[in-house]
C-alpha cells in the first residue's frame, strides 16, 4: 500500500511540474515568499556551509540562491521536468535521482557536504533511508536541515494528531495542479526521532511563524551527523 502510495507522490510531481515551477517562480506561494525561503537560507548560512546538497530540488530555486551567494550547490529530483527547468534557469550541477537511488549509492552525487537541505521535499513514509544516505555524504561534523510544513498547520479541528497520510489536493496553490499528491503527516515528536534514527544529533528546532498571524508556518530542523 505504502509503495502505491510514494509511486502516487513521484507520479503527481510528473503531472504538476509546470504548476510547480510557474507557482514558485512567479511567487505564488505565500507561505514561502514571506517566511519559509528566507528561514532556510538563514540556518544554512548560519551553518556556514560553503558546499551544500539540495535533496529533492524541484526547479531548483535554493541551487540558484545559494549560488548567488556564492555557496556551492548540488541539488537532485526524480522528475526530469523539473531538472531541466533547473538546469535552464541557471548554473549548478543537478542530477534525475529518486530516493531509492540516492538511499542505494549516496555518493553518486558527490560527498564531504557541509549541509544537506530537505526543504518541502520528504513526502513519503519511510524516510529514514534517505536520510541516512544524506548522513552518508556529509562531512564529519556537516548539517543534516529539514524543512517541513508545520505539524499545527495541517492539523484541523476534529482530525488526530498522529502520523499517517493524508492527501494535497494543491487547491490554495496556485492554477494549472491537476493532480493530488499523497503525503505523509508527522507529528514533531516524529520528525525527531527520524532524524535520531538516522544518525543525527538534534542541534536546533525552528517553527517559523507568518509575520501577522503568527501561526507556525513551517518546522526547521538542524541535526549534526556524529
Ligand atoms: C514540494 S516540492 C519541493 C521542491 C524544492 N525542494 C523546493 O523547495 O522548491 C517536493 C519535491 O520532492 C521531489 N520528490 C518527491 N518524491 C521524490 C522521490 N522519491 N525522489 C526524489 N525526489 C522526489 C519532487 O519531485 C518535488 O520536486
């Protein structure tokens, strides 16, 4: 069931794609444009990361920042779209890798990273092994971050607040979404413990709030790989 489910999560990226991109890139995206872009760029550099891997890229909005401030950036995805949309829009060097390929041979895309960013992009249930394989190309001592949509943003009145998937049906994205996307809820409790189990030590937990309602927007985790 749950294999269904990640092929449903790789095959909506193939469908939206070009929502995708036109929804980040003509910053349609509240949530982001105001809070969450700027709250990753913050903890990389407050890592000091001069070689960073973008897990799960998309068009590859974080490569081209990062490489404006003159950071190095590898970014990956499993939709061929949205890699060549990233690789139009600018330098950096990206690859077409699922997870599954990444959890098998993390060095295909290269290792001694000082930060590995899953920023939006760990959807599915079983993450742990892409996210040891992030361990696996960082540098003793590098930085495992995580952004995700926070927990209480997602959690309506009424439904439980345990793990389980749940289904995006991207109605307050933005036009063109035409297909739904299963994805994986977690608690905050959850996202710890996947990054203790995958070989990380927690260092900071950030929840970013929107500037005037001052609800969590998103939850920023930074682990260190020992
Ligand atoms: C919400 S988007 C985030 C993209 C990018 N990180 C950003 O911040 O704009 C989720 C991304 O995860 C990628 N993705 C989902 N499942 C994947 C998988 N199994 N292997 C590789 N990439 C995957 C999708 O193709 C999509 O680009």
């Amino acid at each position: 069931m749950s294999d269904r489910r990640e092929d449903s999560i790789r095959a909506s990226w193939l469908d939206n794609a070009a929502a995708w991109t036109a929804a980040v890139r003509g910053r349609h995206i509240e949530s982001r444009v105001r809070v969450t872009d700027a709250a990753v760029l913050t903890a990389i550099a407050e890592c000091g990361a001069r070689r960073v891997l973008d897990v799960g890229c998309g068009e590859g909005w974080l490569c081209r920042a990062l490489h404006a401030a003159g950071i190095s950036a590898t970014g990956f995805d499993a939709t061929p779209k949205l890699i060549e949309q990233a690789r139009q829009a600018g330098p950096g060097e990206y690859h077409v890798l699922g997870y599954d390929g990444f959890a098998r041979e993390p060095a295909a895309v290269g290792t001694g990273f000082d930060a590995v960013v899953c920023n939006f992009s760990l959807l599915g249930e079983d993450i742990i092994p892409v996210l040891r394989a992030a361990g696996e190309t960082l540098r003793h001592g590098g930085a495992l971050i995580i952004q995700t949509v926070h927990p209480f943003a997602d959690s309506p009145e009424g439904v439980r607040y345990e793990d389980g998937w749940r289904v995006e049906d991207f109605e307050d994205f933005a036009p063109g979404f035409t297909t739904p996307m299963p994805w994986y809820f977690r608690t905050v409790a959850s996202w710890i413990a996947a990054l203790r189990e995958a070989g990380c030590v927690l260092e900071s937990c950030r929840e970013p709030v929107h500037p005037d309602t001052r609800r969590p927007l998103s939850l920023l985790l930074i682990g260190r790989k020992q």
